[in-house]
C-alpha cells in the first residue's frame, strides 16, 4: 500500500473561466466590492456559463489525476472563494449591502455580506456540484465546505448576539449540504475550519460543538474531513505573511483526536510542525501539507520524501494522507502541476 494524495480545495482557474478569485480579484481581499466584480463576470460568460465553468472543471480534474492525485477536488473553480460562494446558497445573508470589517486578527479589511437575519439552508446545491466534477473522473471527488467559525468571521454578523448561536444555525444549514452529499455517494466531505488555528480558545469553547453539528448523522462511509491551515498570503514569496500561532494546533489536538473527525489536514511544508503533535493522532489520519502553496520554488522529490519520511516515525503509514498545504490558486497553472508531480512521486516511493 502506497501513501495516498489529495489537494485541498482551490485550483488556479484556466483562463478562459473569467470568474475572479481571492487569487486573482482586483485589489485582493480590499476591493472595494467583490460581489458586483463575480456578478459581472458570470455576466459576460453569458449562457455560456454552465459549460465554460464545466470545461474548467474537466481540465483541473485532469490536470490532478495526470499527477496521480488519489483523490481530486473540482477546484473550486465555480467559486468566488469557498466561503461567500456557499453563502450565496444561505438564508439571512446581504450580498448588497456590505459591511467593512477587519479578517484573520487585522491581516487585511474588506467590505463583506452582511449577515442580517437567521441563517438557514436555501437551497442544496453541493450535490449538483459533485455530481458534475464526479462524472468526469473515475478518482473519487472530494467536496469541500466553510465551516461554521469560518463563515462567521468572514462575514459581517449584525444580527446574532451569540456566536455560538450563529455558529449553531450555520452548522444546521451546513448538515443539510453534507447528508445529502453523503446520500449521493460522495465518499470524501472536507469542511474548513482555518478559524479554529487562528482562535483555539474559541474552538474549544463552541467550534468542535457545532462542527460536530455540521456532521451529526453524517454515515460511517463517509470519510470526514477537516483542514485547518495557518495564513494564506496575498502574493507569491512573501515570508512574512501572518500566520497562526504555531502552538494553536497543540491546543486542540486533543479535541481533534476525540472528535468524529476522520482526518485531519495541517499545513507542514511552509512551517515543520514539531513530531510530537502528530504522536497525538493515533486514531485520526493526518493530511499532511508536504509543498509550500506560497513559494514559487518547487520541491524535489528528496526534500518532500525526506519530511514523509520524517513523519513515517512517528505516524503510521496507513494513516498518513498527503497534500499541499493549503489551495494552489496562488502557483499558477505550471507550477501547480510541478508541485504536484513531484508530492505524488515522493508518497508513492513508500
């Protein structure tokens, strides 16, 4: 048995699917308004739409098990961004009326939907998402969803009082999305939960709870998954881009070790994680980031087999998953593809 692969979510967008993107929009996370920039570019597409995003979708599919990865994501390619395009499928949220807010512990401000009424599901739209990538792959497709803490804090709330609270409603909304992907025969549901390294206290408090929630009844032959990854930065080879404290993921190891969660996905390759945090997952298998999504550098195959390696002593293999760090939106077309030859070179050598 060789180390299985995977990518996270995000993929670079072929240019000819004219949506933006947290990688690509005007002005980055500050633009003034990056609803009216989506709406306008699902616009020009035209009716066209359905089908252009559909052939952007078969291409990052390709692009992704032509590397070897066991089990692909769509790319994200129909979304603005993983979290305010699931959003758009949510009661209780402004797409007009935006709010300013300050993200990820004053990393950047931006002006966002404004959450002003109870949130619940609209309308299911996840299953027709998998079912359009999974038809055109024989890999196993991975669907991923913003998990409850996330969504808070990349939207405006002016309506709840209780984090928590909106917490629990988001994750009632998202249960919705996984049962029936899970009835479907989606095999792989990842949510995203990056709040939880940037706010450990608060995961304790309420965010296990509700992500718990957000998976209650999901089946056993689901394989449920969550990625918590540290900072994304604004550009290529930026170090000081902030980051998540590095002892965050020590703080709720034993949370995740106690969850549902079937496995965990931690970023590794831009900042080692010491061995003894994987020592504590002896039940949950470790997605494990073994290439930077933020460095244009390319890892050999040596370094990258070098870090598994590393890890090999101290996680069994069979519960050793790996991936990039985080989404490889920023790389570019090539240098995702390198990237991923090579992490998938180095896990199959074992």
């Amino acid at each position: 048995m060789t180390i299985l692969t995977t990518c996270i979510g995000a993929y670079p967008k072929p240019e000819y699917v004219k949506l933006p993107d947290w990688f690509t929009i005007e002005d980055g996370p500050d633009s003034a308004d990056p609803t009216a920039q989506w709406e306008s570019a699902m616009a020009s597409m035209g009716s066209d739409a359905a089908q252009i995003i559909e052939r952007g979708i078969a291409e990052v599919l390709q692009d992704q098990v032509d590397a070897g990865i066991d089990i692909p994501t769509d790319g994200e390619v129909s979304r603005e961004n993983y979290i305010h395009y699931h959003c758009r499928h949510l009661n209780g949220f402004d797409f007009t009326n935006l709010t300013r807010k300050e993200l990820r512990n004053g990393a950047y401000s931006a002006n966002l939907p404004s959450i002003n009424g109870k949130v619940s599901a609209q309308d299911l739209f996840l299953v027709d998402d998998w079912n359009r990538a999974q038809k055109l792959t024989d890999k196993p497709v991975k669907i991923t969803l913003p998990g409850p803490m996330t969504i808070s804090d990349t939207n405006a709330n002016i309506w709840y009082d209780d984090p928590a609270r909106l917490g629990q409603d988001l994750a009632d909304a998202l249960n919705k999305e996984v049962l029936a992907l899970a009835d479907a025969g989606c095999k792989y549901i990842q949510i995203d939960e990056p709040l939880f390294a940037r706010k450990p206290g608060a995961a304790l408090d309420y965010g296990f709870e509700n992500l718990e929630r957000a998976f209650r009844n999901c089946p056993e032959s689901v394989v449920r998954t969550v990625h918590m990854c540290c900072g994304y930065p604004n550009e290529l080879d930026n170090p000081n881009y902030p980051k998540a404290d590095k002892n965050a993921y020590i703080e709720i190891a034993d949370a995740i070790e106690s969850s549902s969660i079937n496995a965990i996905s931690l970023e590794d390759a831009h900042r080692h994680n010491d061995l003894e945090l994987l020592r504590r997952f002896r039940d949950t298998t470790v997605i494990l980031g073994v290439v930077a999504i933020a460095k244009s550098e390319i890892e050999s195959v040596e370094i990258i087999s070098e870090r598994i390696r590393e890890i090999l002593t101290v996680v069994e293999k069979e519960k050793l998953i790996v991936a990039p760090d985080c989404g490889l939106g920023l790389l570019g077309r090539d240098k995702a593809r390198e990237k991923l030859r090579n992490m998938v070179r180095a896990a199959k050598s074992f």
